[in-house]
C-alpha cells in the first residue's frame, strides 16, 4: 500500500492496488483476461478492498509523517539546544558584563562545550594580556553555573581549580579573534525622491551605528541588515557587498565562527553612489 523510495514515502493508487489483486488471482486459480475478471464477482470485492486499503495508507503515511516530523524536532532541539546557548549568554551578560557565545553542537563536537568570551576591551587595557582576576572570574562562572557532569571542554584559555576532593580541574574557554571584513557600498539615487545625498562620512556612520546595534557574537554577518532605503531616503537601491579574501566581493550571508568578531571595514573611497 506504501512505497518507500529514497526516504521518501509514496501511496500505491487503487488502479496500482487492482493490478496486484489480479495477479494474485490469476496465480492462486490461473491466468485469465483482465476484462474477463472485471466481470467477475471477484473483481467487485477486489475493488471494495482497494478503495480501503487505499484509504487506510492515506491515514497511515498521515500518521508516519506527523510521527517523523516530531523526530525531527527533537533531533533538532537536541543538535541546536538554543535554550542552553541563550542562558550561556545571558549569564555571562548579567554576571560579568561580557558578550559570550557557544559552538554549535555537531556530530563531530557532540558532548564537547566550547564558549567563546569577548575580553578584548579588557585585554586592551592591560597591553594585551586578560587580567588573573578576570581569568578567575571567567573560569568560576563556567565551573559553579554552567559545566555539568560529563561534559568536555575545549578552549584556548584556561584556569585551573582546585575542588573539594583535592583534585584539580581545568576550565577551558576560547578567547575572541577579529575578523576584519572589507566592505563596498553601492548607492543607485532614486529618481521618485528629492531629498538631499547625504555625505559619505555620514552614510558610513550610519551603517556602522546600525551594525553594532543589530550584529553580536556568533552571529552571522548579513549584508542586508545594516544598512537599508530606510536609512537613505534619496536611494532607490542599495548594495553591500564584503570580501573574505580581499579581492572577491559578495553579497550573500556570511557564516562566521563562533569566535570571531567581525569588523566590517568600510572606507570613503568603497562608497559608490550613482
């Protein structure tokens, strides 16, 4: 009644379904024309059964697909537990006034935690070297309210810990890393609006104010969110391409590390309004 075929899952029709039963009955009584058998009595049972097997896989693949769609969330709530990622983050947030993100979850990372701390700022004041006491802070955060049993950790800063047994543990995290991204900006004029061209200096504030606000750590860079016709009302379209290499340009969304900061380079000279 159902086929399945590369995963995929496919209802037989009742002609399909009387095609079966007249073979059946020509290899349980012998072989006979199939117009001949469509004036048997035989062939009016047969043709009752079809309809409700038909019916029946109708319910049934119903059934089996709201079945394999549940599985599937689940599966996806289990690789994505963005529950557990957003308290990561807010925690360190309310805690410590720092940004924070977490690596996706994958076959190959399952079981490992791996958190990504934004101490830059911190760094900077202290020519480049995370402060002992910020370390500590970091590594207590992670031990007493977010690592549980069983779970990895990967990183490339650490703090050690003594625990109550004597035994020592390390707590691992990784430091953020900029992720400079040369940015073009193309402006077409609108020819339906007579509002003024606001200066280069000016549009290329306002596309640094709106990523900053919109863009945050572990996200995706997208060039289409920081900068819009809303921000420029004489524009009829705009474009913002970025380049990961220096040399090729592109305009689709950027999948970025979890711990990178992106900082997206747009000069006075990339501004081209035509």
């Amino acid at each position: 009644m159902i086929l399945f075929n590369d995963g995929r899952t496919s209802i037989k029709s009742v002609i399909a379904l009387m095609q079966d039963y007249y073979l059946a009955f020509c290899e349980q009584y012998g072989e006979i024309s199939y117009s001949k058998w469509q004036g048997s009595s035989e062939y009016e049972l047969a043709y009752i059964s079809a309809q409700r097997d038909h019916q029946n896989a109708i319910i049934f693949n119903e059934s089996l697909s709201r079945a394999l769609n549940s599985i599937q969330i689940i599966n996806s709530e289990i690789s994505r537990p963005s529950c557990l990622i957003s308290r990561i983050v807010d925690t360190f947030k309310t805690e410590l006034l720092l940004s924070a993100s977490v690596r996706p979850m994958t076959l190959e990372t399952g079981g490992t935690l791996a958190i990504c701390v934004d101490t830059k700022a911190i760094e900077d004041e202290n020519e480049g070297i995370l402060p002992l006491e910020t370390a500590r802070a970091i590594g207590l955060l992670i031990k007493d309210r977010i690592l549980t049993g069983g779970i990895w950790m990967d990183g490339d800063q650490s703090f050690d810990f003594a625990m109550s047994n004597g035994q020592s543990v390390k707590i691992k995290w990784y430091s953020a890393r900029d992720n400079v991204l040369p940015c073009k900006l193309a402006i077409t004029r609108s020819r339906n609006s007579n509002a003024p061209i606001l200066p280069v200096p000016e549009i290329i504030k306002i596309f640094q104010s709106n990523f900053s606000r919109r863009w945050r750590l572990g996200c995706d860079f997208t060039p289409g969110a920081y900068i819009e016709l809303s921000d420029l009302p004489f524009a009829g379209s705009v474009n913002l391409s970025f380049s990961t290499d220096g040399t090729n340009y592109r305009t689709d969304i950027y999948q970025v590390d979890f711990n990178h900061i992106i900082k997206p380079e747009l000069l006075p000279v990339d501004v081209e309004i035509s």
